[in-house]
C-alpha cells in the first residue's frame, strides 16, 4: 500500500467498471489499518476465500427464445417492494471510510431504490437520515439485557424503520490476526450516538470463566428472539443462521425472515458458507419463506446463481464500503448500479423476465 492517502472522487472515472476494480482504487483512498479492518477476516480468512469461490461451483444453463416483454427486476419481501434485490448489508463504523458514513450509504441506498440495513453501531444518529425513505430496516446488536436493546427498537420504530434486523452470530469478535497485526483501534472520540462502541461486561468471581461465564451471559437467547418478537409490531429478522435446525426453531418463534450469512468471514473461520447453509435451510422452511443471502456477491451472476438457489434478496457488504471509501455517496451508488445491471442483462441471457422465474433449473452444480 501506498503511503498517500488519496481524497475521495467527485466524479466515476471511466476504468471504475465492475466491483473488482472498486476493491483495487479502494485501498488507495484508506489507512493501512482501516483497509485490513474492512478487508481481514477471522484467523486464516477461509471463510472470506470460501464465500467469493462459492459461485465459481454452478454454472448457468440458459433457457433461449423466451419473450421478455414486461421484464422486471421487481422483487417483494414481508409486504414491501423493491425494484431489485440487491441490498446494502449492515456495517457500523462507517466514517472510517468516508467522512459522511452512513448517511452518503443511505442516501445512494435511495437514490437506487435498494433496501439499506442500518448498523446499531452507526457513526451517523437515525435523526439526520431521511424518515421517510421507505426502504429501511434496522439491525440490532444485542445491548446486553432485554431494556437496552428494547429502545434501541422502539427508536427505530419512531423513525419509521420497517424491520428489525437481530444480528447473532457475533456474541463475540472474531479472532482477526491481520486486523491485530496492523494495529487498528477505532479512532478516539468516534461517536455512536445509540450504543457504546463497546458493551460494558459482567462482573465475575475469579474461578468463572471470562468467556462462558462473562461475555456470552449477556449474549441474546432464544428466549430473548421470542421477547423482542412479542414487544414489536414490525417483522423480526435473524441474521447469520447457518444451520437448517436454527432456522426451524426461527420459524417456529415468529421470525420472518432469516439472512444467511457467516458475518462476511469476520467471526468464526472455516464456517459453512452462505450458499451451501441456504440450500441447507431452503429444503426444512416453508417454501414461501423470505431467506436472503450475505456474503461474497460480487458479479450480477452471483445475484442470480443466489436467487436461483432459493434466495428472495442478496446483501453486499464490502463491496458497498469500496464505493463509499472511493467516492462517498457516489461510490455506493455506482457500486449498486452495476450490480443492478449485471443482473438485468444476466437475466436477459438467461431467458427469464421476472424474478419469480428465477430457480434451480437455470443452474448447475460442477
């Protein structure tokens, strides 16, 4: 890496033309322990090389001479329409990347008509993001006990957010050996205007364990899913299921919805990847089941293949922080653009019109 720092971009150079190459101008414009903090996973980053390679093992088959009058990208999730499934995955701390963080994400997130899932652990308070862009929902870190995070729902319901998304994989950071080589720390001051940066933890005696008996006591359970479900009008959504039996006991609670993820390989390495846990998961849910996928989209292929396993809707997480680190709002709009267009024309190729045509006759497995 180079030691210039470049500014953000005011306008999209013509060589920016796929996701990749955002990767690459991205490391240009961060310090070296923000770019391996966005970029590093958990141990030896199996898991990240494993949900990139996860496509690379279907190949499309098409269907050809099919009449595509009155295509569409349009998708519909718990009573909401979106013109396209692809949406913006949560991340906090997004003024690493960018001075304006989640409110350039969010605005581009408009500006494209994409669903934008915002972090508890956002730098940007909810009060300065537009109330009435109607694709929104919120993603809630547990706050250590039911009161805590219970306001953190209610003040989302007051900013019209339309699902809480409960993140649950992560009771515990990831063990990052490169983000802990180049030495990142969160910058000293950076404001959380709804949580702290870091969740106070319980006392113990010295003959308790630090980790079973401290940090995972104040991790949510399943009873706390059934508490916040009984305490909210809007729908409750798990992310990071991966296995087929959560997902039943997800279903049986009240859950609406579920996004499989592995945390974009930042928590626990060599975990099953998304695409295998979500063919996994598709075969014991109802098969009207909203099941969404996080986790190693970077091609308008990888949309479709995505969908064609069972997918309603696709999350991108890093590749949205590329664009915002490139060229703020802009970036994460460009980003969202050529995905969006790569899917159309994938689609076009492929011989459906509508994404309800999309299944796992259109795919094979290597």
């Amino acid at each position: 890496m180079s030691n210039a720092i470049l500014a953000p971009l005011t306008q999209i150079p013509p060589y920016l033309q796929t996701l990749n190459d955002y990767e690459k101008q991205a490391v240009k414009h961060l310090p070296e322990a923000s770019w391996h903090y966005l970029n590093g996973g958990a141990m030896d980053e199996q898991s990240i090389q494993d949900n990139l390679n996860q496509f690379s093992q279907i190949r499309l088959v098409p269907r050809l001479l099919n009449d595509l009058s009155g295509g569409s990208t349009e998708i519909e999730i718990l009573g909401q329409k979106f013109p396209h499934p692809v949406f913006l995955a949560p991340i906090g701390h997004q003024q690493l990347f960018h001075p304006d963080g989640e409110a350039a994400s969010a605005l581009a997130a408009e500006v494209m008509g994409s669903n934008y899932v915002l972090s508890t652990f956002t730098n940007t308070d909810l009060h300065q993001l537009k109330k009435e862009n109607p694709n929104k929902w919120f993603q809630l870190y547990w706050q250590g006990n039911r009161e805590k995070s219970l306001a953190l729902l209610k003040l989302a319901e007051q900013h019209d957010f339309k699902a809480i998304v409960i993140t649950v994989d992560a009771p515990h950071k990831g063990i990052r050996d490169r983000e802990r080589q180049a030495f990142f720390e969160l910058p000293e001051g950076m404001q959380h205007p709804h949580t702290p940066a870091h969740i106070p933890l319980p006392e113990i005696t010295e003959h308790q364990h630090p980790v079973f008996d401290g940090l995972m006591q104040i991790a949510p359970k399943w009873a706390d899913i059934e508490y916040i479900i009984s305490q909210t009008r809007l729908p409750v959504i798990l992310k990071g299921i991966l296995h087929p039996l959560d997902a039943k006991k997800a279903v049986e609670l009240g859950v609406k919805s579920l996004i499989i993820s592995n945390h974009g390989g930042r928590v626990l390495d060599t975990s099953i990847s998304p695409l295998t846990a979500l063919q996994n998961i598709k075969a014991v849910v109802p098969e009207d089941f909203p099941l969404l996928l996080d986790g190693g989209i970077r091609r308008g292929t990888d949309v479709f293949k995505a969908l064609a396993m069972g997918a309603s809707a696709v999350l991108i997480g890093r590749p949205a922080m590329y664009g915002l680190a490139v060229a703020g709002a802009l970036g994460v709009a460009h980003v969202l653009k050529i995905l969006k267009e790569e899917f159309e024309i994938t689609m076009a190729l492929m011989g459906t019109a509508t994404v309800a045509e999309i299944n796992s006759e259109y795919i094979s497995h290597k």
